[in-house]
C-alpha cells in the first residue's frame, strides 16, 4: 500500500521543520481554518481511536499555503496594455555582422558518385 494523505502530511511536516502551532498558521493562509486538535488527529497513528484519515483537500491547502509561507503572497497582477508591435530597427536585428552563406543553385541536376552497391545492382 502507497502513502496515505496523513503520511504525505507528517513527511512534509518532518521535512520542514514544522511545528503544529505553524501547520495552522500554513493552512491559514489559504483560507481554512483548522485547529491542533485536528491536526493532532491527523498525525496519529493508524490504529488511535481519534485518528481521523486526511482528505485531500487539507493536503492541497497544505501544499498551498506552504508555496506561500515559503515564497510569499503571490503579487497583485497590474493590468498594463500591451505596446503595439513594431518593425525592429536596423541596429535591433539579431543577425548584425553574420554573413550569409553561399547560395547553391539547383536549376541543375547535383553529381553524386553512385556508391559501391548500387553499381551492383
């Protein structure tokens, strides 16, 4: 059997050095509320008459909230209009200074040496 939601959550939890006071805090930030008593049930053990399995919801607010904590608040997009699309100017293009290559012409068959196998057949 793989790992449950509350493996995943006490590995996680190990990992970053979590206390329960932080994992409420975390799970906050997403706009649950949860309490330590909760989530002490969680982090019990299989066979606790107050286990209770985790849902995968907690799991992904969790997961969320720590992309929060860990990163900070995710900036507010500021709607700036797009510019127009120009020509770039001579001096912008990519390709200054490179000199094109020889241009072969193909009004004419190319020679090709016939190879070894097929002058056998």
């Amino acid at each position: 059997m793989g790992l449950t939601n509350n493996d995943i959550l006490k590995k996680l939890r190990v990992a970053h050095k979590l206390r329960t006071e932080d994992i409420v805090k975390i799970i906050g930030l997403t706009g649950l509320t949860v309490n330590k008593g909760q989530l002490n049930d969680l982090f019990r053990k299989d066979d606790h008459p107050s286990y209770q399995p985790c849902g995968d919801q907690i799991v992904r607010k969790f997961l969320d909230g720590l992309i929060i904590h860990l990163r900070g608040p995710r900036p507010k997009k500021e709607e700036v209009p797009l510019p127009e699309k120009t020509a770039p100017k001579k001096e912008e293009t990519k390709g200054e200074g490179i000199k094109p290559r020889k241009v072969i012409k193909l009004d004419r068959p190319i020679n090709r040496r016939k190879s070894k196998k097929s002058e056998r057949n």
